[in-house]
C-alpha cells in the first residue's frame, strides 16, 4: 500500500509544479504585452510608501566661472588677440579720482576737466565694440570722485565741519541722495551704453567703509537712498541692450550694513553680481563675478 500512495503524491506535485509554470509564464506573458501590471503584486501601503520617497537630486555642475581681462587704454587695438582665453575685457570709463576714459558731453564732466581730451577715444571704443564675438565691460567708480566735488562741493559727503569728507586715500565721495549727482552717473552710463559697450559695472556704488568714518556727516537711511538712485539708473538705461552690474561689498549681506547695499538691492541688478577677490566668500550666494586685476 506505501507504494501506491507514494505514487500518487509523486504525481500530484509534478501536476502542482507544472500547473505553476504555467501560471507564472501566463503573468510574464501578460505583463510583457501591457495587459497586466506589476505592481499589482505590491500591497497598497508599501507602493504609496515607494511612490512617496522623493527623488535623490543628481548633484549640478559648477558652472564654469565667467573671466575677464583689464584691458588698459593703449591696448584698445589689440583686444581681440589679448582676451583669447577670456570671456570678456574690463575697461575703465571713470576712475576713483572721477577722470574719465572717454569724452562726454555732459556739461559737468567738461566744466570739472574730467573728460578724456581727445575725440579719437570714442571712435577707437566704437570700434572695440563692434569686435565680433568680443564681450565689453565699461568700468564705472560711481560715488567716489574727486573731480566733480572739486568743481562743485555742494555735491560731496561732508563732515560734521561742512567741508567734504575724504576717505584714506585722500579721495572725496559724491552723496548719493543728491539728484544733481544722480543725473551725472545716469548721463555718464547712457553714454557708455551708446558707445556700445555690452556691460557697464559700477564700482563704489555705497556708502564709504574706509576712512575716518567718526566725523562723516549723518547720512540718513542709506539703504533706502541706494535703492532709490539704482531704480532710477536701472529705469534709464531699460531701452538700451547693455547689461548693468554691481561690484558688491563684503558687508551687503549683513543687517544695517554700513555701506548701504543690501541684498535685495544687489539682487535687483538686471546684470550680474561682481566682487573683489577678498569679498567674494561673502557673496558666495551671488556666485559672484570676481574682478580682474
């Protein structure tokens, strides 16, 4: 008798086996054409436990940095060998002293003697401008300046004695809050733009950090007067296809910053953020353009 059953159960496992073959080489075929899904063998709670967990983010690249190369007046003709390499050449329109690289024809500029002499500069800087595939940027050091306060020191940041104040270098600022001050650097910028350049980047647009601050004249909401100047600046040049910037300072990031800029304001440029190698950490959410020597 132990034979038979033995027999039997032999063949009723090799029936039970073949019959899930069969089965399991159906749900294959049936998956493979789209009738039946995979997923259906997961239980409800631990498919929504899956679909739940957020995607791993893929690590982006550092984008490349954007280089330039200062490029001195007497190299005007040579731009496009010299920036090989480069993204871009850095050329300075108005100097910490208020001395221009061009000639404007903004009346205060002649009267301070801050204007270049010679009118073949604005030809030579057309024609650096219609370099195919050569990037521009017109240096601009907005608020200092001696020139202009010498010709007119209405136009200064004073002292508590009501002369103008001068920072360590012995050079004076213009106050931002004055409109007279104001409509300068917006003629100076318009007329960069019209000879072309792709970028102009204002240096010193701030409140002085350096310098025998102690006997600085109050200088009201310094904040809230930079936005106000930089609005209008940014208004002024909308028509124009030139791309303006800001050189930030290290402290912009920080409440109550002494020189004025804060990062909304720098945030608001429709150009891009730059920086001085020694202020560039502190920019770091700005990625910032660090300026060629």
């Amino acid at each position: 008798m132990g034979r038979p059953i033995l027999n039997r159960l032999g063949r009723f496992l090799m029936a039970l086996l073949c019959t899930a073959g069969v089965l399991s080489g159906g749900f294959l075929l049936l998956c493979a054409g789209g009738v039946l899904d995979p997923a259906v063998l997961v239980p409800r709670e631990e498919a929504a436990a899956v679909s739940a967990q957020p995607a791993q983010p893929v690590p982006a690249e550092d984008p490349e940095p954007f280089r330039t190369l200062r490029l001195s007046p007497e190299e005007l003709d040579q731009a496009s060998v010299l920036a090989q390499g480069y993204d871009g050449v850095v050329v300075t329109m108005k100097e910490a002293d208020g001395s221009l690289g061009y000639v404007s024809a903004l009346a205060l500029a002649a009267d301070a003697g801050a204007s270049w002499g010679d009118l073949d500069r604005n030809e030579a800087l057309r024609a650096l401008n219609r370099q195919p595939g050569l990037y521009t940027v017109a240096q601009v050091s907005c608020l200092r300046d001696s020139l202009v306060v010498q010709q007119d020191p209405s136009l200064a940041l004073r002292r508590e004695s009501g002369s103008p104040w001068r920072d360590a270098g012995g050079l004076t600022w213009l106050d931002p809050a004055n409109t007279q001050v104001q409509d300068y650097l917006i003629g100076l910028c318009r007329e960069l733009a019209q000879l072309g350049f792709d970028e102009v980047v204002l240096t010193d647009c701030c409140y002085p950090t350096q310098g025998d601050l102690t006997c600085l004249a109050g200088t009201g909401d310094r904040a809230g007067t930079l936005e106000t100047f930089c609005r209008r600046l940014q208004g002024a040049l909308a028509d124009y296809p030139v791309r303006l910037s800001v050189v930030g300072e290290g402290d912009s990031l920080a409440p109550n910053s002494p020189s004025g800029q804060t990062a909304a304001l720098l945030a608001s440029f429709p150009g891009r953020v730059w920086a001085e190698e020694e202020n560039a950490a502190a920019l770091a959410v700005f990625s910032p353009v660090v300026m060629p020597e």
